[in-house]
C-alpha cells in the first residue's frame, strides 16, 4: 500500500508539471502585450521595451519556461504579480480561506444532501417522489452557475433582504456562494447515488434480506449503502473538482477574493505568475482529491485493497 502512494504522490508531481508547462505555453502565446496592457496604448516604445525586460518577457519562450519551472518546482515560489507587484504565493496563501470557506460547506452538502436524495429517489422508485427528485436534480444540472447565482441574489438579497448580496464581512455573506456552488454538485451526486442504489437493490442478496424479515431501514443501511457507495465516492470527488472549476465564476459574481477570482483577474490582465501559480494550485488539489478517492475504494473493497498493496 504504501508503495502504491508512493507512486501516486509521484505521479502527482509530474501532473503539476505538466499542467504547469500547458497553462504557461497558453499564457505565453495567448494575443495581448502585457507591458501595453499594465502601461496604456500611446506609450513610447523604449518605456514598452524596458516594461517588457523588466517583466522578463523579452526573453526566449525556453529561457522564460525553465526560469518559471525551476522557480515554482525547486523555491515553491511563483513570483510575483505583474499588475499588484505582490508575491503570489502569500496572495494565495491569503485567499485560500476565503475559497475553503465556501468549497468545503458546499462539499458537505453535496455529500450529504446529494446522497440523501439519490437513496430516497431510489427506494421510491417510479413514485411521484422519485421523478419530482429527478427533475430538480436535472434542473440544476441544466442551469449555469453565474445564473443561478445571479437569480438567487435577485431574489434573496435584493427583493427579500434575507442574506447580503456581496462581500466578506460576515459568515452571512458566504451563504448564497455556498448555496450556489453546492446545488449542481448535490443534482449530479443524487442521480449518481439513485443509479447505484438501483443496481444494488436489484440484486440477490437484497431479495434474501427482505426475505428474512429485515426491516427496510436496516437493508439499506448494512446492505445497500456499502455496496453503492464507490460509484457515489466517485460522484463526490467530480463534484469536489466542479467546485474548484467554478470557483472563478462564484467568486467574481459575489465579489469575493478568493483563489478562483485571483486566476480569473490574472487572465483578464494576462497576468502570467498569477494564472501559472493558479493552476499548478487547481492541479494539485485535484491530485489530492483523486488520490483519497482511490484510497477510499480501498478502504471500502478489500479486493482493491489487495491490488493496491502490490503496488498496481
């Protein structure tokens, strides 16, 4: 097992590599002179060209990509901002927070929530409850987040005054965000939850338990929900990923300077540290996040268990 890990913290290196030398070729070919962007358009060309070596960006694509790969991967340091002039490591540091602070109470719901929903979809399959379940999850599955989350401030903030509409001052303010990023993440988690609830309560052993006189509350909970919950672990570690991915869109619709806003901001300004240090960040919590789902199938199957300590 532990070889196993070991190998995937590897290969996590290499992903962050890899996600790191694709988002900076982007960066560097992406139209637009960031010198002219950060100084204005009627500005003489030789304070262009010393904006630009003072950025470092009159060098090579090479010589910039192994200057930026040895800075991020040996000193962990991104560099710092074109725009603001600030490290962008402390300003991720700083901004973290405030994106956990919505990532993780949205995961909790989606988890929790999500699956609630699938299993009581599931054990009242073909019943109105079942196709009412289905048809909110499909809803907002279908609605984009900028959307929704516009339309809840609209309502919420706006017309009933029950929750602010921007900012950080409060834990209030981070109600709508949290709500927002949650319901696509609980709409896929309970379709996925309902389609493995349904194969398992298809199957013999279900039949033999109910045969036995179990009560329905004990089948699912010692039966139904072990032998469903890898398809729903898989659910929940996508929909932990569409969090980060939508992050960007929640942050900068609240107003809130998170990770995601930061990356978003860097992008319209073609800020290359700020949107490389963004995304080697992104990439390594996907690793992680991929990394505890494959050990939760272990945990959960002593048969992957087993696969895993060959170090397969």
């Amino acid at each position: 097992m532990g070889r196993y890990i070991l190998k995937r913290l590897l290969s996590m290196i290499v992903i962050m590599f890899c996600a790191a030398i694709l988002v900076f070729t982007l960066m560097y070919f992406v139209p637009g002179d960031p010198a002219r962007l950060q100084l204005g358009v009627d500005i003489p060309e030789n304070i262009l060209q010393a904006k630009r070596h003072e950025l470092g960006i009159d060098r090579p694509y090479i010589v910039q990509l192994g200057s930026f790969l040895y800075q991020a991967f040996l000193k962990l340091d991104f560099g710092y901002s074109w725009k603001y002039g600030v490290s962008v490591m402390d300003e991720l540091i700083t901004r973290l927070p405030r994106t956990l602070a919505i990532g993780i109470p949205a995961m909790l719901l989606n988890v929790i929530i999500g699956t609630v929903l699938g299993i009581y979809s599931a054990i009242h399959e073909g019943k109105w409850q079942d196709s009412l379940t289905m048809v909110i999850a499909m809803v907002f599955v279908s609605a984009p987040n900028f959307w929704v989350a516009l339309m809840f401030i609209l309502l919420f903030a706006l017309k009933l005054n029950w929750v602010p509409a921007f900012g950080i001052e409060s834990w209030k303010c981070y109600i709508l965000p949290v709500i927002c990023s949650a319901l696509p993440g609980i709409a896929v988690n309970a379709r996925q939850a309902r389609s493995s609830m349904l194969e398992v309560v298809r199957a013999d052993y279900i039949s033999t338990a109910r045969a036995k006189g179990q009560k329905e509350g004990v089948i699912v909970r010692k039966h139904m929900l072990p032998n469903a919950m890898m398809p729903i672990i898989t659910g929940v570690a996508g929909g932990l990923c569409q969090l980060v991915a939508g992050s960007p869109v929640i942050e900068t619709v609240f107003s809130i300077p998170g990770v995601g806003a930061y990356m978003l901001s860097g992008v319209n300004l073609r800020d290359r540290p700020v949107v490389c240090g963004c995304v080697v960040f992104f990439a390594l919590f996907t690793s992680i996040v991929v990394l505890i789902m494959d050990l939760s199938y272990a945990f959960l199957d002593p048969r992957i268990k087993a696969q895993y300590a060959k170090g397969r």
